[in-house]
C-alpha cells in the first residue's frame, strides 16, 4: 500500500495538524510505503529524509489569513501521483492542499481528509474558499472527524455524514508515565511554586478563556501556573493584578514539551477553560490525563467534553460560567481523594481509547478497507 500524506507544514514547525501528521507517519511508515508532502516556511521546494520517510516541502511564497500560499504544491503532487499512490490522505482545513488536489491530476488514488476544525474566524474568506472546500470533501471517500460531538455541531460536516468516521485523536501515553520524568526536578517545581497548585497549557488568546478562569481564581484559595505564550500575556497578568491575585498565578512563558512533562506531575489538576469552538478537541487535556491528573473543562459542542468526560476523569462547568468555574476548582482543590480518584479513572481511559498506536491502527484499517 503506497500513501502520500498532505500536511500543512510538518516538524520541526510545531502545530496541532503537524504533530497530527507527524504521529500518524512515525505509527505507520513500517507498514506502508509512505510519503509526506507539506509546505515549507520558506521560499525554496526541499527535499528530504526523515526517520526513513521522504518529507517534500513545497516553495511557500507567503501567508494569507493563516494559510500558507505555494503555487508550487499542485506541481508537486502531480509529479509525486506518478508514483502511482493508493490512498493519499490530506487536512482540513488546508487550502494549499487543497487548490493541490483541486488542479493536480491524482488518478484513481483515493481520498481520506482528516477534518481537524471548522473555519471560525476568516468568515469572508471562507465565502470564497467555499466552492473549494465542498469540491474536496465532495470528492473524498472517506472524511476522518475527530469526536462524535463534532460531527453532531458542524453544520458542513453533517452534509457529508455518510463519509465520516470518528477516529480519536491520540497521544504516546507512556511518554506522560510517572517513570520518564525526573521525581528531583517534580520536587524542585512544588518548591517553586507549592506542593498543591494548578496547571493552565495553552497559547494566551481570547478562545482559551484565561479572563474567566482568573476570575474563578479570586473566589478560590487556589494557586495557578500558566505555561504559554500569547497576545494576551500582558493584558492578563495586568488582570491578575487587578483582581488581587497575582501572588497565586505564576505565568512562565513556552517551556518545552521534557519541562511540560514535569509540570504535569506537580501539579494536582490540569484546567481548560476554553469558551468557543475553536478549541475542536484540547489535546493537552489527554496530557494532563496520562500524567494521572484530573481535568476541569468546559461544555463546548466539540470534543472537548467528549475527552474529558464529567465525574470520570474530571469535572465539565459551562463555557465562561465563572461562578461554576470557581465551584468546580474549589472541589478539586479542597477533595485531594476524590483528585487522586479522577487522575486515577483519567489515566485508565487515555491509555485505554486515546493511545496514538490505536488512533494509527484505526486508520491503517480504514485505508485497507477502503482499497478492499
């Protein structure tokens, strides 16, 4: 079985489709004949072996509204198609990749699209982009959806539920396991910054929901650590002061993913307090869980509550509901049984439904059945 996988970029840029991409590649390329076309960040086509997989990446001649322009791609894919590839499995939303599959002649490979959002904020963009996007998904044989609670709310997705299939989003687990982190460094942090104290990853941007979970704070005797970057990092520590709180938030900036790791351990419970849809389904929530941490959530139509399911592996509160929020961080905070109970029920379910070696066997089968 031959397959080209269509990213977006792919590491070492660092993004939710290409650590997506770049799992599925490192699950798969021993049991398929495999390849990956992506665009570059800069404007040069290269060519290159990674861990035994060819990576091409397409000239990119700049960005419009996060989407990266390469008049170069649909040359590329049609010259790589000679190859003669089964399946060729690409992202949405990715207009590159898209226009590429638009112009490019493919032959009788066969489409999967991985549907990893809807568009939500280039709403006029979109307008134009639309003929394209129901071209793609209409050709497609198969449109991978991440959670069911997404397929159920997105209004285009439904129109094309006869194509879909769920297949979870997945992590290494083992790699969060109490015995691939330092238990001096995991000490070393609770000095710092408390023995009990809870855990924000993200970037620091409005959809994230940080002005409600400092407010939520306030009401609590509780102590937070932001780890994250963002445009709102100066408006929210400014907040934090405001509210009279900022000796109990500690805002770090971008660690890297070893220092995460070891933050997840020391922390008691991780918070995602995200309140729209762009949030499609909060990776970082099956982190915290495979670190054994409970999680506090909120009830988008997404799948974010399909991750973290409330009373078994944490606690979900509407979407920009302090008060809720409060209560919610007040119960984790001052029940350090029913915490270690939650981590207990996360850790079990992570391992056991969100593991990358099951979300990459599921594919595998999805393309084998498919060529069947």
């Amino acid at each position: 079985m031959k397959v080209l996988v269509l990213g977006k970029y792919y590491p070492p840029y660092v993004g939710g489709i290409e650590v997506y991409t770049a799992q599925l590649v490192r699950q798969l390329k021993d049991r398929v004949d495999l390849e990956v076309l992506a665009t570059n960040t800069q404007a040069r086509t290269v060519h290159e072996k990674i861990d035994d997989v060819w990576v091409h990446r397409a000239c990119q001649l700049g960005v419009v509204a996060k989407a990266p322009i390469s008049p170069s791609m649909p040359y590329l894919l049609y010259r790589l198609h000679k190859k003669r590839f089964n399946i060729i499995h690409a992202q949405f939303p990715n207009p590159a990749s898209d226009l590429a599959l638009l112009l490019a002649k493919t032959g009788t490979a066969k489409l999967v699209m991985t549907y990893h959002s809807d568009i939500i904020e280039q709403k006029l963009l979109l307008k134009l982009y639309q003929p394209m996007v129901h071209y793609i998904l209409g050709k497609a044989e198969r449109i991978i959806v991440t959670s069911p609670n997404y397929l159920r709310s997105s209004e285009l997705l439904r129109k094309y539920a006869n194509k879909c299939r769920v297949i979870p989003l997945g992590i290494e687990s083992n790699s969060f396991a109490v015995d691939r982190v330092d238990q001096e460094r995991v000490r070393g942090i609770r000095k710092d910054y408390g023995n009990k104290f809870m855990l924000f990853v993200g970037r620091l941007v409005p959809y994230k929901g940080l002005r409600y979970l400092l407010q939520a704070l306030q009401k609590t005797s509780a102590r937070l650590v932001v780890v994250g970057d963002g445009p709102l990092k100066g408006e929210l520590m400014l907040l934090a002061k405001e509210l009279d709180i900022d000796r109990r938030v500690h805002f770090l900036g971008r660690l890297s993913d070893e220092e995460i790791r070891h933050f997840y351990h020391a922390s008691s419970f991780f918070l995602l307090p995200s309140i729209t849809r762009n949030e499609a389904f909060g990776i970082v929530q099956l982190e915290a869980m495979a670190a054994g941490k409970p999680v506090i959530s909120t009830s988008l139509d997404t799948g974010v509550p399909f991750v973290n399911r409330h009373g078994e592996s944490g606690i979900v509160v509407p979407p920009a509901d302090v008060e809720s929020l409060a209560e919610a961080i007040d119960e984790l905070w001052n029940d350090a049984d029913k915490c270690q109970e939650l981590g207990r029920t996360a850790q079990q379910r992570v391992y056991e439904q969100f593991d990358v070696s099951r979300m990459a066997n599921q594919t595998l089968d999805l393309y084998t059945k498919l060529l069947s």
